[in-house]
C-alpha cells in the first residue's frame, strides 16, 4: 500500500495493525506488485524500490534518467519489473538486482501502469498513444493513437486489449496488430481502468456513470450514476463489481443488473482499486484510511 506521506506499508489483513512501513522521498500513487516475498512500488521521488515483503527491508531501489516520478504500477514477469515514469519514458529492469534491461521512450509522461501476456508489454502514455512492446528487448510491436492522453491502465483478455482515454472513449484493440475491434463512446474522460470478466467490460467514467459495456461489441448494458468523477479501477467478484468515486462513496453493483448491493461514505475521495481476498474487500481513500469490510457487507 502506498500513501501521500512518502511511506510504504505493510497491515495486517485481519486488524489493520501494521506490520512494518518504508519512507521514501516522495508521495506515492503506484500500487504495489508482490511477487515471490518481493514489494515493487514507485514513488514521485523518482524511483523504483523493491523492498522485503516480510519486514520492509531495501533490497534495491532504481532511479530513473530524469529522476521524475514515477506514478505508474509496476508489472511483473519472467524476472523483469515494468513501469513507467513522468520522465517520458517506459522501463524495464531487473527483478533481482534492478538493474536496467532496456527502455523505451514515448512521446510524454506515462502514468498507465503495464500488461504483459505471452512476451508482449502493454501501456500508454499522455502522448495519446497505446503501445505494444517486445517484452524482452523493448522493440516496438505497435502503436494505436486515441484522441487524447491516456491515464487508463490496459486490460488484455483473450487477445483483446481494453482501456480508457481522455477523448471520452473506451477502447477495444487486437492485441497482437492494435487494430481497432470497437470503441464506446462516455460523457467524458475515461481515466478509470477496466475490468474484463464474464464477457463484460466495467468501467467508470469522468461523465460519473459506471457502465457494463460487452466486451465483444462495446454496446452498453447497464451504467451506474454515482455524485462525482470515477477514477477508482473496479474489482469483480462472486458475482460482484465493486468501486470508489470522488463523491467518497465505494460501491458494490451487481455485476448482471447494475443494482445497488451496498455502499459506504468514507471521509475522501476514491481513486484506488479495491482488493477482494478471502471474502474480504480492501479500499483506501483520500481522508487518509484503509478500510475493510465482507464482500457480502
């Protein structure tokens, strides 16, 4: 978990006592990637760190060309860390050592976190470009332009690559050629990042409506109305979407209809993505708190 006080933290699941926190020296808006008893995060002091997910420990921390931030969620796989950074650039490093493999530089700041499936790394950039690059040496597979930047993170689901842009639109891709399958179009930026399950694309829109969008055709099927912007990724599970909103509000819909189930006021704003483990869902909101509640609440 990260936080705007510089820390990384570490609670515990059932009381939300914390185990152990790591300063750096900038805020922090990544979410973290875990990975065989490793946490990988970034933070707006320019760096990416892997530290120790028993005790908090620095393993290695690796800073970027430009030292800028680094906003984006880092990705894992085959021993490779994937992030992005506000210095234009996209990175790929070490997961032992952090050490650079190669980089790849766009045309403006990425704040999209990445996909990899099947030796393809996928994200976008505020130069309203959504790429696809060899995962191992960084080569350019292609490139899709939308209309405007993309703060959206990719979801990439049976070789469909979804994702959201500041034109209003959400998007549908080939995943091995960018070819445009559908687009939908919202009643603002679309800053959220889908989630794909059951044959559904959910996503929220700056328009403050949530949709159900089908993920073969993009037409609509349900949409949610909250009081405020949607920023905040859903999570799906049991038959449940669950999400936050700047109105402070998390929701869980139901994921066939759209109805409420319920909903809770925090005391700020919700642009995180929720976690569902072992019946419990996890948020964190802008007053400053980490919430647990039963998926079923």
């Amino acid at each position: 978990m990260g936080s705007s006080d510089h820390h990384v933290y570490a609670l515990d699941a059932r009381t939300g006592g914390v185990k152990w926190s790591h300063e750096t020296g900038g805020e922090i808006f990544s979410s973290p990637a875990v990975v065989d008893g490793v946490v990988y995060i970034g933070s707006y002091d320019g760096r990416l760190y892997a530290l120790d997910a028993k005790n908090g420990d620095l393993i290695w921390s690796f800073v970027t060309t430009e030292g800028e931030e680094v906003r984006s969620s880092p990705a894992v796989a085959d021993g490779i860390v994937y992030v992005g950074s506000h210095d234009d650039n996209f990175y790929a490093v070490e997961a032992a050592t952090g050490s650079l493999v190669w980089k790849f530089e766009t045309g403006s700041l990425v704040s999209s976190s990445p996909a990899v499936v099947d030796g393809v790394v996928y994200f976008a950039s505020w130069d309203s470009k959504v790429y696809a690059l060899d995962a191992k040496s960084g080569g350019l597979l292609w490139q899709y332009p939308t209309g405007d930047a993309v703060f959206s993170s990719p979801a990439v689901v049976d070789g469909v690559l979804y994702i959201g842009s500041d034109d209003k639109n959400v998007y549908a891709l080939d995943a091995k050629t960018g070819a445009l399958v559908w687009k939908y179009e919202t009643g603002d930026n679309v800053r959220c990042s889908p989630a794909v399950a059951e044959g559904k694309v959910y996503i929220g829109s700056y328009d403050e409506k949530f949709y159900a969008l089908d993920a073969k055709t993009g037409k609509p099927l349900w949409s949610y109305e909250t009081g405020h912007w949607i920023r905040s990724q859903p999570a799906v599970a049991n038959g449940v979407v669950y999400f936050g909103s700047f109105d402070d509000v998390f929701y869980a819909l139901d994921i066939e209809t759209g109805e409420l189930l319920w909903s809770y006021k925090a005391g700020g704003a919700i642009s995180s993505a929720p976690a569902v483990v072992d019946g419990m869902v996890y948020m964190t909101s802008w007053d400053g708190s980490v919430y647990g509640f039963g998926s079923m609440q």
